[in-house]
C-alpha cells in the first residue's frame, strides 16, 4: 500500500484523478516492440481501471508527419506521441513537451547514460525510451573462417574492404557486403552519417557551413560507392533495413553494418537461414572511431498543455519501466525484450544468455556521443543527424544524391557539390548565415 500511495503522490494523482475516467489517444509506430506494447497494456489498463488507452497505429514516415503537424499547430489529437532521438530535443528545447517527472522506483539514474542524454535539454528529461540501438558489423563467420580472416572487435574499414573481396562469390549467391542505399535522412543518411563522420567528417562547422563538399565526405562517399560496386548485391541503391535484412536472412550477405536492433533477428533460426553462423563487432572505423557507430531511440513523450499529464506520465513510467521489460521478458521470452534503453537489462544473465549480440550491442550504445560525434568540433547534437530543424530535407536532399551516385547516375563529385549547394541554400534560407 505504501509504495503504491508514493506512486500516487509522486505523479501527482489525487484520490479523485485516479479513478476518473481518462482516455488516453497515444500515436505510435507499427514495429514490433510498439505492436506488442500495445497487446500487454490491457496488464496496465487493469491495474488502472480510470484509464483507458486507444492506439493510433502509423507506420515511420506517416507518424513523423502527424505528430509535427499536430505539436506544432497544438492540435492536441495525442494526449502521448512516439518520437525519435532526433525530435526530443528540438522539440523539448522549443517548450513543445512536458518534461518528465520521475520517481524513485522508475529509477532514471537505469536508463543507458548515452541514450538518457540524447533525450534530455539541460538535464531536463523530455521523452522516455521505449527501445534504443547503435549500430554494429554483423558478419558471416564461416565464410571470415574459410579466407583465413580474423576479425576484430573494432575492425577498420580497410579489413572490411578486404574480406568483402574474399568472400564475394554472386555465382553462389554470397554478396561481399550489403550497406543501406535507399534514399532518406533516415535510410541510406543514417548509415553513410556515420561512415563521413569516421572519416574525419561532419555535417556543419562551427559556424553553421555545410561540409558536404570537403575531402573527408569525398573520401568516405567514393569508398562506399567503389565498396557496392565491386561486393555488393544488385540494385544497392534500392536498399533499406528491411531489403538487406531479407538478404542477410537467406544467407546472400557475407556483412552487414547497419542497426544493433537487426542483430535479434539474424541470430533467430525461426527467420535466418544462417542464425548460427553470424558473429558480431563494431561498427568499421577509418581515421577516428567518432561517431562511427550511431544512437536512436523510439521514445515516448507528452506535449505540452496537455491536459492529461498524470494519466499520460503514469502510462509512460509503466511502458518504460524495468517491470515492463521483465512482463516482456516472462510473457515472450528474454530474446524478445525491448533492448538499448536500461543497464539492468543487460546486466540480467538470463537477456544475456538468450541475445549473444547483447555485450556487442552495449559496447556500441555506450560509446557513441551525440554531444561529441565528429572530429572536427561540430555545433550540433546528434550522431546520425543534426538535431535542427532543417535537417530533414537537408538529409532528404542529400540522400537522394548519394543514391543516384551509387546507382551510377551522377558522379560522387557532382552529387556532392549539389548537396553542398543545396544544403547552403537551406541554412542560409533559415538564417544561420548570409
């Protein structure tokens, strides 16, 4: 009885505000962690007879669109709004979230510290997260054992480039490497992002000036072009996580660099056909490790004047709490529990028993730093993006450029040098410069 009257006070619900009935509209993503959330909330909806909760189901690109228009016009169609690491911020430092309240039994001091800051202005908590990821090689290790090649926990880009060459073999349907090419600030960018960053790179500089033309980029982006062209699988420049999952899944990708939440899947017999043989490292570096391995997170947060705090900010601190994970955990099994987000989660014998991938997947959350991401001193936060406004179509621009490079309709320099005008046109457009 306690604990649930300090639950009470601490999220400010009197006797009356509990059992007052309060519907909950929460807009959210169709993956599987959120479709599964939604099946055990009925746990919650039980023990909170005051409340109930009705789902909006969106996939990405859709519910981006919704939950901006809506916070941004203060519509107020969603009483809680899934949303990404590269939303909380912006939106927090614009006054556009509540922030969160926690209490000691919630125990925020758990939450990974790389993704916690990630979601956070000034100290100030503003969305909490249902899962998070980095990004991680996952690789074919019979067929590194076959050409006699070791590799490391934190390979170079040059050994990628090397054992891609080995082990490429498309007349028995093995592709060197398969690498995101489909164009997006959140498809191929994410990926190629990190890649520009290991390579000395960045987005802006400290005065808000595109880099996208300078040798670190020009470096990185013929890399990666020569590297698909030479090892990787037809129509790369069509190829987004789910395309190249497909891929690893039947056996055809030799690697694969893209996100920690992948590597769940590719161990699983029940969908790879090659579940035992992957073996996880690190994302590749080349001059700097920052910034090579990326940091995202599917986050729950509430807009501002709502009026449903208590209610919303309960339902939260349940959805994102560690009995949450352990419900998860008892109901389907510790292989399937929403993962990236809490240290006790991996400090559970039982996840790391059931994810092999789990120290690897730890290793890359931990180290990246959205405060620190690049070599040269960046004025952003983020790793795979800028957490500004304007970054969205400026990564959508250049996406679609570095894809056309990669299919061999432009070349990287001319791709290059429109993106930069572009992305200049965009700053400039916003203020940053004249």
């Amino acid at each position: 009885m306690k604990l649930k009257a300090s639950l009470a006070l601490a999220f400010g619900l009197t006797a009356f505000g509990a059992h007052a009935a309060t519907e909950l509209v929460i807009a959210t993503v169709n993956n599987g962690h959120m479709i599964e959330m939604q099946k055990l909330s009925k746990n919650f909806e039980a023990a909170n007879p005051g409340i109930t909760l009705k789902w909006v189901t969106l996939e990405e690109g859709v519910l981006r669109q919704r939950v901006t228009t809506d916070i941004a016009t203060k519509g107020g169609q969603f009483d809680i709004m899934t949303i990404g690491m590269y939303e909380a911020p912006i939106w927090g430092k614009k006054g556009w979230l509540q922030e969160l309240k926690t209490d000691a039994a919630y125990d925020a001091d758990d939450l990974l510290p790389a993704i916690r800051n990630g979601l956070s202005v000034n100290g100030k908590l503003f969305a909490a997260p249902f899962y998070g990821e980095s990004s991680m090689l996952m690789y074919r290790k019979d067929l590194a054992d076959k050409v006699g090649v070791t590799v490391p926990e934190r390979p170079t880009w040059a050994l990628i480039k090397d054992l891609a060459a080995k082990v490429h073999d498309p007349k028995n349907g093995v592709y060197g490497i398969c690498l995101r090419g489909k164009p997006g600030w959140g498809d191929n960018m994410a990926f190629l992002s990190t890649l520009v960053n290991t390579y000395g790179g960045q987005w802006f500089d400290m005065q808000w000036k595109p880099q996208i033309d300078s040798k670190p980029w020009k470096d990185a982006i013929t890399f990666y072009v020569d590297l698909l062209k030479n090892y990787g699988p037809p129509g790369s420049s069509a190829n987004s996580f789910n395309e190249i999952l497909a891929l690893t899944n039947a056996g055809k990708c030799g690697m694969w660099i893209d996100a920690t939440i992948a590597a769940s899947f590719v161990s699983d017999p029940k969908q790879s056909k090659v579940a035992d043989k992957m073996a996880f490292a690190q994302a590749p570096t080349a001059v700097t490790p920052k910034g090579a391995n990326w940091l995202w997170s599917w986050n729950l947060a509430i807009p501002a004047g709502s009026q449903k705090v208590e209610a919303a900010q309960k339902f939260i601190s349940w959805a994102t709490s560690k009995d949450y994970i352990q419900l998860v955990a008892k109901t389907n099994g510790w292989a399937n529990v929403p993962t990236g987000t809490r240290k006790s989660t991996y400090a559970s014998a039982e996840f790391q028993k059931a994810a092999r991938f789990a120290s690897a997947e730890k290793t890359a959350i931990d180290s990246a730093n959205p405060t620190d991401s690049t070599l040269p001193k960046s004025p952003y936060v983020g790793v795979q993006f800028a957490a500004i406004p304007e970054f969205q179509a400026i990564g959508i621009t250049v996406g679609q450029q570095m894809s056309a490079a990669l299919a061999g309709k432009t070349t990287v320099d001319a791709a290059l040098k429109a993106s930069q005008t572009a992305a200049d046109r965009e700053m400039k457009k916003a203020g940053y410069y004249k």
